[in-house]
C-alpha cells in the first residue's frame, strides 16, 4: 500500500500572494500619481496651443501686473491713488508703443519692398561661392556621364557627343510657376488687426490689475487656512514679484545699453539706418540664444547689400556678435544676480516650447515663466528637485521654512515683518484668528 502524496503548504503561497498583491499595489500607488501629473502637463501644453488667442493677453497681463507692482505700491506709498498710477503705466505703455511703430514702420518697409532686390544683390555678391560650388556640382555630372557610358548602354555623354553623332539635343521645356499668394505687406496688413486686438486686452487687463491694488494678496491671505500657509503664500507672491521685477527692468536697461553700442557701431561701420539695428538689438535680445542669433544674421545680409565687399560685412556680423556676447557672458549675469540663473538647457527648450506654441510672444515669455515656476518651487518642500533642476550652476538655493505653529497674532506679526523688510508691505487684512488660536492652544 503505497504512502499519500504530501499535502501542499498552501500557507507558505498565500503568503508569497500576499505580498506580491501588496508590491504591486504599492507600485500602482506610486505610479499613478506620476501618470495623473503627465496627463495634466499634456493637457495643459494642449490648451495654451488651442486657446492661445485667450491664454496669451491674459498672461502678458498678469506678468507686466507683477512687474509694476512694486512701482504702483510706491505711489501709493506717497499718496498716489492705485487707479491714476495704473492708467499712468498703461498709457506709457500704449505711447511707447505707438512711436516704436510709428518709427520703425517707414525703414521696415523699405526693407520690405525692397527684398527682391536685396536678394539678387546677395547672391551676385556671393557669385564666388557659388562659382566654386558650380564647379564642384559640374565635375560630379561629368563623372556621372562617365560612368553611366563606360557601362555600354550606347548613349552619348553629353550633347556635344550627341549633335557629332548626327542626333541633336532636345530642348527641354520650362515651368513658370506664377503664385497667387500674398505678399509680405499684405500679411502684415491681414495680421495687424490681430495683434492690436491682443495687445489692446493685455492692456486693460494690466490696467484692472494694477487699479485694484492688493486685491489678489487679501484675497489669498483670506483663503489661506493657517497662518503659516498665510505667511508662505505671501512670501511666495511677493518672491515672484520682486524678481519678475528685477528681471525686467534689469533686462530692459541691459538691452538699451546693448541697442545703443549695436547702433553706434553699425554708424562707425557704415551701415544704413544705424537706429533701427538698435532698437532690432534692444526687442530680439528678449528672446535668450535665438534673439541673438537671427540680429548676426540680419546684420550679415544688410551689410552684403549696403557694404562694398563681403569682408565687410562679415564684419559688421563679427561685431554684433561680440557685443552680444560680451553681454550675455558678462553683464547680464553680473547684473541679475545668482538669485535669477536659470538651467540654460532648460532655457532653450523653454525658448523652443514657447515660441512654437506662441511665435515671438511665446518667446519673451518663456523666461519670466520659468522665473516665476522657481520661485515658486523654492519655497514648496514638494518641489524642491524642480528648484534644483531649474537652477544654475553651483546655485544656492533658499531654506525652507518648517517651524512649529506659535500663536496666530505672532505669525501675522512676523509675516508682516518680514515681508516689509523683504518686499513690499502685507495687505491690511483682518485675521481670522479662532482657527490658528486653537491649533495654538492645542499644542
């Protein structure tokens, strides 16, 4: 009689089931909070694609709000109403505005009119270059007939060959193409009611903003549950403001610099409308990396059409380049402070991001987003490896402050402290203090 198999441990593989059901909930766990966070992010890039004609004034307004903020609080400081100080930038803004346009439209123009010419004088000045590269591109037919009749298909090599054997060589007819597109005026002219339209909402949103003073900080000190949140909030507002301001008028007054010695330069060189190389310096060096390079660019081909010889106008190219870079590489990082340094790679693709979402728009705003992104970062513990992954090199950045909750009339009283000391006052709010009194008293 033969013995009864074993009997199985079913103990063992319920246990080993358990804790395989529990690695893999614990996997779900945390990869669905990533997955709902990369779905977020594609479906927000979708939307400022798709409602770009919306998302652009309203952002352009919120961030020139944050940029003159501190100047409207300073009026107000001295008396000044919120309303008249905001209609004073708005209609500084609209007046510089119109006389760039006013300015710069007759030369634009010319230019405009005139780029078929322009191109032909290019490319006879550049007939060199193109001399050699026909000679090239000539040799390597020659060498291809060569091969194509040393294979014994019978034909002749070339029409010389041809017309000595008897044949003659056929005309081969050619295509006029005849396009009905508008030209370059003419989209302009179809764009610009566009462009007034978007600028004209930037500005009575910036006006809106600015009018109603510290609406937006009550409103966030009120929403706020606890006071430290309360004090964290403000801090961050008030970091965002204090360096999109620094940002742009640092910028602002680094660019006119730069625009005044491009446009210096370009006189001493000879080159035609030396003011309109400037203020080209002065708006393309908005744009990090790309502004750059598209003013060498069109410093190059303008001093192929206006300079006597190509040398020349290699250098008036050379010349723009060295002064945008003696800026981007020295001044520019002395001026703005290590406070402000960015991931230059993270820069460029911004720079790439916005402008294909944006064009040029898109463009002179991907920095000061990222500005604000990582001062918003630096002060949440929960995104501290974006601060770092945005940062510069060898960049420091602030502490977090995680403190244990004392009572509310003190942390409204060290908020508001610091927040005079380090940027512009808190909003006269009146605390809610029954919620943090009792934390308080609980602890």
């Amino acid at each position: 009689m033969t013995a009864p198999p074993p009997a199985p441990e079913p103990a063992e593989e319920d246990g080993s089931s358990r804790e395989a059901g529990r690695m893999d909930e614990s996997t779900r766990n945390r990869v669905a909070p990533v997955a709902l966070i990369g779905l977020f992010v594609i479906a927000a890039c979708a939307s400022l694609v798709i409602a770009r004609a919306f998302f652009l004034p309203v952002i352009m307004g919120f961030l020139l709000a944050l940029t003159f903020s501190p100047v409207r609080r300073g009026m107000s400081r001295l008396g000044v109403p919120a309303g008249i100080t905001a209609g004073l930038i708005v209609l500084m803004l609209l007046v510089t505005l119109v006389a760039a346009v006013v300015g710069l439209s007759a030369p634009i123009r010319d230019y405009i009119d005139d780029a078929p010419t322009i191109l032909s004088q290019v490319e006879q000045k550049l007939s060199v270059f193109s001399e050699a590269l026909r000679t090239v591109t000539e040799a390597n037919e020659r060498m291809s007939n060569l091969a194509s009749s040393a294979g014994g298909d019978g034909a002749a090599a070339d029409p010389a060959a041809a017309a000595a054997s008897g044949g003659a060589p056929t005309a081969q007819p050619q295509q006029v193409v005849v396009s009905d597109e508008p030209g370059m005026l003419a989209r302009l002219a179809m764009v610009a009611p566009y462009v007034l339209g978007q600028a004209i909402l930037t500005l009575v949103l910036l006006f809106f903003l600015l009018s109603v003073g510290d609406l937006f900080y009550e409103k966030i000190v009120q929403a706020v549950p606890t006071f430290r949140d309360k004090k964290n909030a403000i801090r961050i507002a008030y970091d965002i403001e204090r360096k999109l301001s620094r940002y742009f008028f640092t910028i602002s007054i680094i660019n006119f610099g730069l625009g005044v010695s491009i446009a210096l330069a370009m006189w001493g060189l000879g080159m035609p409308n030396p003011i309109l190389f400037g203020a080209v310096a002065f708006i393309f060096n908005f744009v990090p990396y790309i502004g750059a390079i598209a003013g060498v660019a069109l410093a190059t081909v303008i001093g192929i059409v206006a300079l006597p010889t190509v040398g020349q106008a290699l250098i008036a190219g050379a010349v723009y380049f060295l002064l945008t870079s003696f800026e981007g590489q020295f001044v520019t990082p002395y001026a703005v402070g290590r406070s402000l340094k960015l991931n230059p790679v993270v820069v460029f693709i911004s720079v790439a991001f916005w402008g294909w979402a944006w064009s040029v728009v898109g463009m002179i705003v991907a920095v000061p987003t990222l500005i604000a992104l990582r001062a918003f970062a630096d002060h949440v513990a929960g995104m501290r490896g974006i601060a770092i992954f945005l940062s510069g090199r060898d960049d420091e950045l602030p502490r977090i402050h995680q403190t244990t909750t004392p009572p509310a009339d003190k942390v409204y009283a060290a908020a508001q402290k610091e927040a005079e000391t380090d940027a512009p006052a808190l909003p006269h709010v009146e605390p809610d203090l029954s919620n943090a009194q009792k934390e308080a008293t609980a602890t």
